[in-house]
C-alpha cells in the first residue's frame, strides 16, 4: 500500500494544484525580472503590484514581471529625459535664431553705411545754365556739396527778393500820390495789368510785385530741395540708429543665453541623472 501512495504522489500533487487554481508554471515565485505571460498581465504579492511587460531599463529582455515602482520610475526618467533633450535642442535653436538676427541687422547696418557713402560720391543737379542752349544742368559732387550750392542761391535769391520788395514799396509810395489805393490794391491783386497801363510807374509797380513773387517762389523751392536732400542722410542715419540697437540688444541677450546656458542645462541634466538613479534601483531584477 505504501508503495502505490508513493507512486501517485506527483500525480496528486498536481491535483492539489489544479483544485488550489495554481498550475506549476504560475506557482513560481514571481520576481521582477522573471519571465510571464501574458503581456500586460497584473499580479499582488503582499503589497508589492507586479506587471508583465517590458522592464523600463531594458534588462532583461522581452516580458518579465516588472514592479508599479519600477514603471513609475520609468515614466519620471523618461520625462526627464524628453526636458533635457528639449531643452538642448531649443537652446540651439534659440541661439541660432537669434545669431541669424544678429547677421541681418549687421548686414543692413553694412548696406546703410555704404548708402550713406554713396552720398557723399553722388552726382546732384543743384540748377541750370541758362545762358547756354539748350539749358545745361549744373552738377556738383556729393550730397554737402550740394546743400552748400542750394544754400548759397538762396541766399542770393533772398537778397534779390527783399530789394524787389523794396522797390514794390517805393513805387507804391510814389503812386499814392496820384492814384487811389483801390487803383493801386488792383494792381498789386493782378500785377499783370498794371503792365498795358501807360504810366511807367504803375508798369515797374506790376514788375517789381511779379520779381518779388517769382524770387520768393525760387527761395521757397530752394529750401524744398535742401529739405528733400537733407532727408535721405537723415532717414540712413535713423534706421542706422534704429539697426544697432537692434543689434546691441539681440548681442546682450545672446550673450546672456550663453551664460546663463551651463547652468540651466546641468540643473535639468541633474534631475535627469537623479531620474536614471532612481530608476536604476527600482528596476533592479529580483525584486
């Protein structure tokens, strides 16, 4: 009898486990880093949560029995990780960016100043030669240049004006002493029919009003030019300004991106190695 129980006693051990509902293959101790099936399948011991699934330090391979800690660990180094990759690679971006910004405004601070040269090599035209046919330009080199000439007609126009205004006025004296002064306001208000009248005096009154109105059209076309002219250095000169400012803030905050760059970097880097530590120890096979 003792050698049959003997003989039927794997059979009923097998048995025991069938009835208990644990086969011999599920009866193995489960320790993270041990084989399972199948993928996804959960199991509690005491208080530890078990996974099957691949561990998150690579090691070992395939499916194997991976503690909620261990995941967990997994997922914060992997973020960690994502933030410094991120980091480092918009950082790069960044000061590339702002690197290209830098070139252009330089590059335009570059064409300004060649613009503003080409000023001072340029041909203008500052009047013309009347007493040649047909009328020649006259031209003069540079842009200062050509203030000074326009500025010195000016003068000289004005000079022509103010004595056109003085005979006006002598001459309107001189009529009032034998005409009325509607007569002479008539004249003044349409100094062209003051031309037919046979009286000298009202014809050189009709002259002197037409001198005085064209040289004071010629001064104020004049400073109209100087105006025109004077803008195109002004204009360089306020975008020159305008560029290097751009180019000195876009330099101070690169500069402070660089600095500022090591330590950001080892900060996020740290927590990223801290992530790795941790999850080195919690995925350790044989938890």
């Amino acid at each position: 009898m003792l050698k049959n129980v003997k003989k039927w006693a794997p059979v009923l051990a097998a048995v025991a486990l069938v009835i208990s509902g644990v086969t011999p293959a599920n009866a193995a101790a489960v320790k993270q880093g041990t084989k399972c099936a199948p993928a996804n399948a959960k199991k509690t011991v005491g208080t530890v949560k078990y996974t099957c699934t691949t561990n998150p330090a690579g090691a070992p391979a395939g499916l194997t029995w991976t503690t909620a800690d261990c995941i967990t660990a997994g997922t914060a180094y992997a973020t960690a990780k994502s933030q410094y990759d991120g980091f480092t690679a918009s950082q790069t971006s960044t000061l590339a960016a702002i690197k290209a910004s830098i070139d252009a405004s330089k590059h335009s601070i570059d064409v300004l100043n060649a613009a503003i040269a080409a000023t001072k090599t340029k041909e203008y035209i500052v009047g013309y030669d009347h007493t040649v046919k047909p009328s020649a330009p006259i031209k003069v080199v540079g842009i200062d240049a050509a203030i000074a000439s326009i500025t010195a007609h000016i003068a000289e126009v004005t000079a022509k004006r103010d004595n056109a205004g003085k005979q006006r006025d002598l001459t309107a004296t001189t009529l009032a002493a034998k005409y009325t002064a509607t007569q002479i306001a008539g004249w003044a208000a349409s100094p062209v029919s003051a031309l037919s009248n046979p009286d000298v005096n009202v014809q050189n009154y009709g002259n002197w009003i037409r001198a005085y109105e064209g040289y004071d059209k010629a001064v104020a076309s004049g400073n109209k030019d100087i105006a025109n002219l004077q803008k195109v250095p002004n204009n360089f000169q306020a975008k020159l300004a305008s560029a290097q400012t751009q180019v000195d803030g876009m330099t101070a905050r690169y500069n402070a991106a660089i600095a500022n760059q090591p330590t950001q970097s080892q900060t996020i880097k740290d927590a990223a190695t801290q992530a790795l530590s941790v999850r080195k120890s919690a995925c350790k096979v044989g938890m």
